[in-house]
C-alpha cells in the first residue's frame, strides 16, 4: 500500500509539472509563443530539471512519506518550503547552464502553479488513503505473544491496516484483549468471509499441533491473502523479525538475489558516484584539516581496523573527531550521547557526516560500497556474533558508506541497538536493488541537512 501511494503521488506530481509549466508559458507569452516555447530539446530539458527539482524537494520535506498525516496548514507551509527549496536548486542550475535557463517570473508563476495543484492532488489522495473502506482487514491468527505484536502493529499502520479480529486456536495462551478475539465456532474460512477480512497473518507462537492447516489452504483458495508473521511484520516495518524468523524462511522467501548484472552496476555506481564525491568535496578538505589541527592535536585522518565482505577485515578512514587518546584507557567502546571524547569540532563533522568523506576512498578501493551495513569493529563483531542470531549474516555484502540501518535508525550503541539495526540490515540484504539504494541516498541527504541520528 505505502510503495502503491508513493508511486500515485510522484506519478501524478510529475503530470502536475508538465501542466504547470505548459500553463505558465501559455499565460506568460499566449497560445503561439507558448507552444514555441516548449517544443524542441530545450523546452525538453527545461521539463525535466523542473521535475526533477520538485520531486526531490517535495521528498526533502517528507512530502511523499505516507506515514505522516499532515494537517491542512502543515500541508501548505511544508509545500512552500519545497517550492523555495525547488526555485534556489533551480536558480543555481540556470546559472551553470544559462542556455537552459527559465525567466524568473516564469519559474515563479510554474512553481506556484505546480504548488496548488500538488496541494489539492495530494489532498485528495490522502482522504482516499485514509477512507476506512479501502483499508485491508487483517485477521490474526493467534492469541499469544507474537499475535499481541503483530495486533499493535495493525493499529499502528495509519489506517493502511485494520484489525478485524484475533482467531483463536487451540492450546494458545491468550496475549491479547479478549474483546477482540473473534467467534471462531464456525470455522476459520466462515470467520473470515464473516469478518470481512482482506488478509490473514498466521502468528501462532507455536505451530506443531494447532496450526489449521486445511482451513488456511481454503482460505488462501477462498481469494483470501495469507501471510506468516515474519512476511507480514517486514511489509509494513522496512525490517526483519529477526527472533521470530527460522532458517527454513530465510530458504524459501523472496529475495537474497543478487545477479552479476547487479553488482556490476552497483560496482560501476560505485566507482564513478565516489570519484564525483572526492572531487565535489575537495574544496572542503583544507578548512576540514584546519579545524581538525586547531581543535585538538594529533593526525588529520582516522584509522580504524574494520570487518568488511566475507569478515575479512580492512582499514577504514576518516577525519579524527575524538581526542587522539580517546581509547587509550577504556579500550574499545561504542560513542555515547554527548560522549567527552568528541571534540568541538569533531562533533559538527560527526552531525554533518562530513567526517566520513574519507571512506570514498575505502570506496574506490572496492572493500566497501557506498550504500551498505555499516562496518563494525572486530572487538564488537566477536561479541555480537555470540549474542545476536544471524549476525554474521550482514557481512555477505560489502558495508557502506550509509545503509538503510543508518537511516531509520539512530546511532547504535548498545546491543540492543545492534539488535535493532541488524533487523534493518537484514531487510536491505533480502530486497537490495538500485531502487533501494537511491532511496538510501535520498534519505542519507536529509539525514545530513537535518543532523538526525549522530553522536
């Protein structure tokens, strides 16, 4: 449901764009010198940067996240900013590429075109989103811990989801709020038609015994979704039930593939996105040393002993944000909030992520990738693997520079955040695909501009 909005409102923005700017030519300039305008390769690409350009700051200020239910007034200033956001990015292309450039009375008047029939087409598709008829009814099958979870992962949806009741079965302990356990007398399929269901996640805490077999298989002949709860539980998180998941469902689901097409592509992206990197930020280097050098003594560059692909290990690289001791007496040991060892200046690199610049090079290297898990320390890995299940499994692809753990979630610092960002990992792994990791990117650049998640 999220991928299929998602999909609606950039489809139809991009639509939007093209009228707007076929509007504002055609009010600017009339019917002839309008359409003049626009045809050929110029009018072309001057439709294609305004899209673009739009459609990546509506993303900035989270105007395509589902999750959210914006209000009236939200709604408005939240789309002001992306047209400000849209008309500099813009103003600062026309200036590089000035026989490319659009007047700025007509990008004006496109933009505030664009804003109100984006304003009233994103409406309309949230009041279609929130309609109660056209949220899927989910009965759970099971009354115990895990159908408990799965329950309150169902009210937690933003109405993409409701609960239409739990299905006992017998010999399960009852978790869950009994005035929401259905009638089941009648049978698991009689139930469901009853109920009115659209899906059924199976979530029995234990299935030897009591798992209705052939009312499931009806069910699923009936037109009914069926669904365990570990599929349905990454469906609507973004992350793996890391502790609810056998290894024969890690066999038979989806994903896990990755071709030779893909990691030559991914390989390829790699090389020329992180050469790119190196020579936007070159500029920044020297005041980056500068800083480092007047804030705290010791070596520009950080050199920190990795485990990559496979576990085998590497030196990755950053600019220095600790005190050059700063585990000469504690040994090693994750980076707590407001951690005394960051310096002044090592924490605005650490907020602005600018202090991993230097892993560009681990990138063209090959020893990692620019979208990836994140690489952790030898000493930690060790400790980890023998607590956490399906640990080791993050590293049958290369870390990166930024992951999809890195943007969802906070910096880990703990077990239990390692628990919880391996659950992210491991969901990038089953469904990695370029899609994903321009996702991961976009992401990675609000993470930057807004400072989320560093320490």
């Amino acid at each position: 449901m999220k991928k299929m909005m998602m999909v609606l409102l950039t489809t139809g923005d991009i639509i939007l764009t093209g009228l707007a700017l076929c509007a504002a030519y055609l009010f600017r300039f009339g019917v002839e010198a309008g359409v003049a305008g626009l045809q050929g390769v110029k009018g072309g690409v001057q439709m294609a940067l305004l899209c673009l350009a739009v459609l990546f700051s509506s993303y900035l200020v989270e105007l395509y996240n589902t999750d959210r239910l914006l209000k009236l007034k939200e709604r408005v200033v939240f789309g002001l900013v992306s047209l400000c956001i849209s008309f500099f990015l813009l103003s600062a292309i026309f200036y590089l590429l000035p026989d490319l450039t659009i007047g700025r009375g007509l990008l004006a008047l496109a933009l505030s075109i664009f804003g109100l029939l984006q304003l009233i087409w994103h409406l309309c598709c949230q009041v279609w989103l929130h309609h109660p008829g056209l949220a899927n009814r989910v009965l759970v099958v099971g009354t115990g811990p895990l159908a408990r979870e799965i329950g309150g992962l169902v009210a937690a949806t933003n109405h993409n989801h409701v609960l239409a009741g739990y299905f006992g079965c017998s010999n399960e302990p009852v978790y869950v709020p009994e005035q929401h356990i259905v009638d089941n007398r009648s049978g698991l399929v009689s139930t469901a038609l009853r109920e009115k269901t659209d899906k059924i996640v199976v979530s029995l805490s234990e299935r030897r015994g009591t798992f209705p077999l052939s009312e499931v298989l009806n069910c699923k002949f009936s037109g009914i979704e069926v669904i365990d709860a570990p599929s349905f539980y990454e469906q609507l998180t973004g992350k793996l039930m890391i502790e609810n998941i056998t290894p024969s469902w890690f066999i038979f689901s989806d994903g896990f593939r990755r071709t030779g097409f893909h990691r030559m592509v991914k390989r390829g992206a790699d090389i020329v996105l992180s050469l790119i990197g190196i020579v936007l930020t070159l500029p920044l280097l020297p005041f980056i040393a500068l800083g480092i050098m007047l804030t705290s003594p010791g070596p520009i560059l950080f050199r920190q002993l990795r485990v990559g692909e496979r576990e085998k290990s590497f030196v990755l690289y950053k600019f220095r944000t600790m005190r050059a001791d700063a585990e000469k007496e504690t040994g090693a040991v994750w980076a707590q909030k407001d951690d005394p060892r960051i310096t002044k200046f090592g924490k605005f690199l650490r907020t602005s992520r600018l202090d991993e610049i230097p892993q560009l090079y681990n990138v063209l290297m090959g020893v990692m990738s620019l979208v990836g898990p994140r690489p952790e320390r030898p000493e930690f890995v060790d400790k980890l693997k023998e607590i956490i299940p399906y640990y080791s499994e993050r590293h049958f692809v290369k870390p990166g520079v930024t992951g999809w753990a890195q943007v969802k979630y906070a910096y880990g610092a703990s077990v239990e955040d390692a628990i919880e960002k391996l659950r992210y990992d491991l969901y990038y792994i089953k469904n990695m695909s370029m899609s994903l990791d321009l996702v991961i990117v976009l992401e990675t650049v609000k993470v930057m501009l807004f400072g989320r998640g560093s320490r």
